[in-house]
C-alpha cells in the first residue's frame, strides 16, 4: 500500500512530507494505522543528527495510538480493529531481560531495531523510487500507517482519545514511571526536576502522586511556571536568575538536598547539578535526559562516596504491554492529567513547526493528528 509520511531524509534537514510505499505485516507484525502522535524531544535529537545510533532516510516518531488494520502471521494477541500505542520498548515476556523484574528493557528485538529494521532484519517503508526507508525505535509514528512487532503494541481501550493517548507512548509513562517505577520515590520526600518540558511536567505529575512534600521545578525559561505549578510543583528556581553557586542554592532550598532528583533535560552539566543536588547520604539522582553522541557524565567521585547514587531510566522503567493499559485507565478515570499538556494540534504538512515550537520553548507537546 501507499501511505503518507513525514520522512528524515538527511540529519539536520526539516522533515519531508511525502507518499511513501509500505509492505504488508509479515509473521509476527502488525500493520497499524496511526491516527496521532507527539512530537519528543528524542525525535528532535535523531532528527538533529546529534544521536549515535541515527540512520537516515527514516521514519521517525514514537509517541503515537492507533488502530490494528491488518495482522500477520502467528499474531494471536491483537485483532483487527484492536486500539493500540505502539512501544519502543517492547515486551516479549520471554527474553532474559523480560523475566528479570528488575529491568524492563526487553532485549528480544534491540539489535535490529536499532538498526532501523524489523526482526526480520528488512524494513517495510520505501520511497516511491524503491529506496529504502528505516524504521525508528521499532515504533515509526510519523506515518500513517507503520507496521510494528506484535510484542511492541500495547492494547488499550477504545474509548479513550487518540490526540491525548498518544502521549502516553512516551512521556507520560517517561515522567510518572521515573518516580514510581524507577526511584520508587516515598510519602513525604523532597524532589528537583531539572527541564520542565513534556517528560519534567510528567515527573511533576508522578512526585504529586506519589506524595512527595517539596517538588521543585528548574528550568531556564520562565513560562514553565505555570503549568509546573498546575502539576503539583511547589518551588521554581531559575539557574540564570541565581547568584552564586546553584547546587548551593538547591541544596539550601530542599534543607540539605533532595531526596531524589531528576534530569529531564538531556544536559551533562545539568546531569552533575542533579546528582551533586540530591541529599547526602541518600539522594537519588535519575537520568532521564537523552545526551548527544560524545557527550559524557562526570562528578567527583566523593560526591558517591558520600552516600548520593546515579541512576536511569527508561520509557519511567515501564513494561508496555502490561502498564500502558493501566496508565490510559489513569488517564480517563482522571487520575492523572494529559490535556493541559497538549498545547498544539498540527497536522503531518505542518511538523517541522511542531519543532520550531520546541526550539522556541512555547510548547509542551504538539500532537500531529491524521
Ligand atoms: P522538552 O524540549 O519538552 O523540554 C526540555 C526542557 O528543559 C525545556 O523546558 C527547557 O527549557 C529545559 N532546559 C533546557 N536546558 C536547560 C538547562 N540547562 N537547565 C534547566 N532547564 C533546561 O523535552 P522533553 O520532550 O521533555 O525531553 C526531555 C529530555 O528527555 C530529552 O533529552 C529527551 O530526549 C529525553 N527523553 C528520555 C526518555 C527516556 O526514556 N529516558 C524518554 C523521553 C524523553
Ligand atoms: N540512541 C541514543 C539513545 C536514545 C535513548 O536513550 N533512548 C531512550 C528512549 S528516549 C524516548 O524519548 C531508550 O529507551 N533507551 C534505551 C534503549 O535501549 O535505547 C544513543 O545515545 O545511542
Ligand atoms: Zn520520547
């Protein structure tokens, strides 16, 4: 079949919008018709050229919600008609990884969607001239129709809104699951979020939820307040607008550290900041900021040696299959919120402004619809 995408032809180009051909699902694939996705900033840094493992011509995007059209061969999970979020980190239930309740990064398909491909080892987008595209993060929602591993599609209920679902495909999930899954954070504890943007907001929602005391917000760009303090943020600090030393400020704000903190910014000096910002003795700080190609952590090793621990996350350390049902159920029984979040609607023609917003800091998340 035909479909229409928005392809990354070459690192640091805008996107194009084009018909591009698509294969029908082989054994253990299914062919999805993609009716929304959002925009993340990890679409932004493939995009950019600034990730290692970026190949081009792509389809990026992995943030969507969609409708079964067609299934493969062995596919006894989902039917047509099925409401699904296609997942990054898929969860085949078998490998290694899978059966370790300490992890839930799913190793079955790593390699090959790595690589730009399905299982098989081939893709099933191409350009009209018989080019071959690649797929992204095994998801490719800035198509139409993408076809997806079995095991990386969450079955979710068909009465909740494709426009708002889709952002549980990725920062919802990041952001909430950091602080349940990840840090596992208490009642009563104290919290920084560096980066208020799609993922720092949903780490907001997350430390809310879960009863943390103080939620401090940091970001350079002041429009963040508001929104920080719709999600429960009680504190916002301005590294730009600080004089002195800013671990020194947090560190006095949060009465001697935080508890846990978090990088939603994808920084590595912010990253520093972070885990030198967590408490003595205890804090926990949580990467979640994805950092471009040759860019590396560093602190003083003291700052381990006293009792601060570095950790990381991802997808918020949710297995898809089994959490993305439950965490659409939050969103509709109004346990958490999405809307608010959602603060531009585009269509695929329109894209590459749904990154301009992003560089200019004017939105949290623009959802392409179809
Ligand atoms: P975003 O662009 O919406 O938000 C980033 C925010 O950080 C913005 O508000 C910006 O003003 C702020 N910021 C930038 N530099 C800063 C600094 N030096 N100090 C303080 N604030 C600063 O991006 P997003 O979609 O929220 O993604 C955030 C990061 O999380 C990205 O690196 C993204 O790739 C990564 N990410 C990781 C995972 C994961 O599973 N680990 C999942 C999703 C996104
Ligand atoms: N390809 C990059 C790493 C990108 C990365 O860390 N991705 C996160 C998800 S970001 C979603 O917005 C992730 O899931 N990582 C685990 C994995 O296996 O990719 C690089 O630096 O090479
Ligand atoms: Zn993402």
């Amino acid at each position: 079949m035909r479909t229409k995408a928005a392809v990354a032809v070459a690192a640091g180009q805008p996107l194009e919008i084009m018909e591009v051909n698509l294969e029908g699902p082989r054994a253990g694939e299914v062919l999805v018709e993609i009716k929304a996705t959002g925009l993340c900033h990890t679409d932004e840094f493939t995009r950019s050229g600034d990730d290692p493992e970026g190949i081009f011509p792509a389809i990026l995007g992995h943030e969507g919600a969609g409708v079964v059209v067609e299934v493969g061969e062995g596919v006894t999970s989902l039917e047509v008609g099925d409401h699904v979020i296609p997942l990054y980190t898929p969860e085949c239930r078998e490998c290694e990884y899978c059966l370790n309740p300490k992890t839930n990064l799913c190793q079955s398909i790593r390699t090959t969607q790595g690589a730009g491909l399905l299982p098989d080892g081939t893709t099933r987008f191409s350009m009209l001239d018989g080019t071959p595209i690649h797929h992204y993060m095994g998801c490719s929602t800035f198509a139409n129709h993408t076809v997806v591993p079995e095991i990386a599609l969450a079955k979710v209920r068909k009465d909740a809104p494709f426009d708002k679902i889709c952002y549980i495909g990725c920062g919802v999930t990041t952001g909430i699951g950091a602080v349940i899954n990840t840090a596992k954070v208490e009642i009563g504890s104290r919290a920084i979020v560096f980066g208020l943007g799609g993922i720092g907001l949903n780490v907001i929602q997350g430390l809310r939820l879960a009863g943390a005391d103080q939620i401090v917000g940091v970001d350079l760009n002041d429009s963040k307040v508001e929104m920080g303090t719709h999600f429960g943020m009680t504190d916002f600090v301005n590294p730009s607008k600080v004089e002195g030393d800013l671990v020194a400020h947090l560190v006095e704000l949060t009465g001697g550290g935080a508890d846990y903190t978090f990088d939603a910014t994808g920084n590595v000096q912010v990253m520093r900041t972070a885990l030198e910002a967590a408490h003595k003795g205890w804090g926990e700080s949580i990467i979640i900021g994805v950092a471009p190609a040759g860019a590396e952590i560093s602190t003083r090793p003291f700052q381990l040696v006293t009792g601060r621990s570095w950790r990381g996350t991802a997808f918020g350390g949710a297995s898809g299959r089994t959490d993305v049902p439950k965490i659409v159920d939050w969103y509709m029984d109004g346990k958490i919120e999405i809307d608010p979040m959602i603060t531009h609607k585009l269509s695929l023609d329109e894209i590459n402004h749904g990154f301009e917003l992003m560089h200019e800091g004017k939105s949290i998340r623009a959802v392409v619809e179809y």
